[in-house]
C-alpha cells in the first residue's frame, strides 16, 4: 500500500528551445517570474503542499539551478554588514526552502526515464511530480487535495483541465471511465482514468481533458516504466506508464484525474509567460498596487494595433 508523501521529483533536464535565444546560455529553469526564477516558485508549491524533499533530475548546463538553492556567504555577509535585512531574507529563502537533491539524467529519453531515474531516491511510498514548466499560483491547494486523493482511494492522481480541442497535440490526454463509482470528497471534481494518450492529434483526441504537469504517483510505476519502450516522439513517456497503471485498478489502484479549475501557466509558452509574470506581478506585495495601476490605466493602450 501507498504510504505517506514526503518527496517530490522535479524532471528539470530540458534544453528550453522553446524559449532560444534568452535559453542560449541560461536553463529555462532560471527564467525570471518577477523576481524569481520559475523554478523557484515550483518547489515553493510542493513545501506549500507539505513535501520537504525534493529531488531536481537534471542534466548538462543545470548548474544555476544547485547555485540557486544552496547558500551564498559572500553575498549573504555582504548584505547583512550592510544591514539590508529584506534582501538577505529572500536570499535564504531559497535555500531554507527544502531538502533539494540533484541526479542527472544522463540520457535524454524522455519524461518517463527521467522520473525512473528517481526511483531509488523515492522507494516505496507514492510521489509527486511536478513538471517546471507548469506554474500553479494556488499556495499548494492542488498538489496538497491530490495527495490527500492518494492516500484516500490509494490510486495515482494526476491533475487535469480542459484545453482547447485544436491543442490536444501538446498534452497527454485522458479518456474518462463511465463508471457509477462514487468519487467525491474531493475540493475539486475527481474523474476515473480509463485511459491516455500522448500528445494526439485534435482527430484522434478521445477528449479535450489535458494532463498540466501534476503528479501523485503510487511506486509500482516504476516497475512499469521498466519495461515501457519509447512512444510519442520515440521518448519514454510517462503518459504511457500511466496508462498501463489504468488499465489495472485491482492491482495498483488506477488513476484518478483531478479537475483543477484555477489557472496554470505553461512558462515554456511565451505568451502564458508573460501573463505568468502580469499576474504575480499584480499580486506582488511590493510592487502589486502599481502593476494593477497601470493595468487599469495605461496598459489597455499597449493593446492598439501598432501604429493605429
Ligand atoms: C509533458 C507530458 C504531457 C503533459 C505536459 C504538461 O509534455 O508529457 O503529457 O500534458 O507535460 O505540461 P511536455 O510539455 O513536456 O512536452
């Protein structure tokens, strides 16, 4: 049985062509969301929903990411002499936030191996995943409702949302079960898996019901990512795992998909970026009165055609 989540795997070894040139010499990883690095804001959300061991599957050039969390004596005794006690707080934050732990993945054959590559670190209690591309600003609700979801039914629990139907493509997609069981109790609706697809083609979508990158996972996928071949893209997909983890609910408990209804911003994207940055901006204690200022005020001007 699944015992207690106290770990999170955070695959972090992507090369971020998505975002080439700003990616060039910097990981995606790193990329500012106001004034953090989104990576930064993930591992808040897993310490949020309760983990405190977090371990970063990395690969070549991720090396900011170890800098980042881990302690700066110069820069920190320089700001405490200069008695800047705010900045030396923020400074620490990031490496007071978690136990965080590093392996490379050595190979890049997809999502799937990368979370293999987790699994002596995990053991034999369920996980979670979470993807860093995705941001989630909910304090840790979601993850924390899917844990409890774990523990409660002892099935795998992914988070999921209705996307656009043309944008099937870009995400694992999962057909829901026609069941009469009882699935509630839940902050959110909670949906049987039957099963999932990577990445399908609008056509051939079973549904428009997309994976965000949140996963609690039960150990024995591990066992099932042993033996799965490449798929979508000639990658191990984890999507696929999953899918065998569906297809046997007696056994390892199935899947069972969580309806996030709050919004999730894909940082690799470069529109979802920057609204990503708009709304923690908006929020940011600091500097959130004048952001939503000029939202109201000047920003609606930006929106005329250049030139008009
Ligand atoms: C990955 C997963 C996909 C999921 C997506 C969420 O794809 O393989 O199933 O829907 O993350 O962001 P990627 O975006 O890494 O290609």
């Amino acid at each position: 049985m699944a015992g207690a989540v106290t770990k999170a795997v955070i695959p972090a070894a992507g090369l971020g062509t998505r975002f080439l040139p700003a990616t060039k010499a910097l990981p995606k990883e790193m990329l500012p969301v106001v004034d953090r690095p989104a990576i930064q804001y993930v591992v808040e959300e897993a310490v949020d929903a309760g983990i405190g061991d977090v371990l970063m599957v990395t690969g070549r050039n991720k090396t900011p990411l170890e800098n980042h969390f881990d302690r700066v004596a110069e820069l920190e005794e320089t700001l405490a002499a200069r008695g800047d006690d705010a900045r030396l707080a923020a400074v620490r934050a990031a490496n007071e936030l978690a136990d965080v732990h590093y392996l490379r993945q050595g190979q890049p054959l997809g999502l799937g191996h990368a979370v293999l590559r987790a699994k002596q670190h995990v053991g034999r209690s369920s996980f979670a995943v979470l993807l860093g591309d995705d941001i989630i600003v909910d304090g840790g609700a979601m993850l924390a409702e899917m844990i409890a979801v774990n523990e409660r039914t002892g099935a795998s629990v992914i988070a999921v949302q209705e996307v656009p139907h043309e944008l099937t493509s870009s995400y694992g997609i999962v057909t829901p079960a026609e069941t009469d069981e009882a699935l509630d109790g839940a902050k959110w609706p909670l949906v049987r898996v039957a099963s999932l697809v990577e990445k399908p083609a609008p056509e051939d979508a079973p549904s428009n019901l997309a994976i965000i990158g949140r996963y609690v996972l039960r150990p024995e996928v591990f066992e099932v990512l042993e033996r799965t071949g490449p798929g979508r893209g000639g990658e191990i997909q984890l999507t696929d795992a999953l899918q065998e983890l569906a297809a046997d609910p007696e056994g390892t408990g199935g899947v069972i998909a969580m309806v996030f209804p709050g919004r999730r911003y894909d940082t690799g994207n470069k529109l979802d970026y920057l609204k990503a940055n708009l709304e923690l901006a908006a929020q940011h204690p600091e500097i959130g009165p004048a952001v939503r200022e000029w939202l109201r005020t000047d920003a609606a001007a930006l929106g005329e055609e250049p030139g008009a």
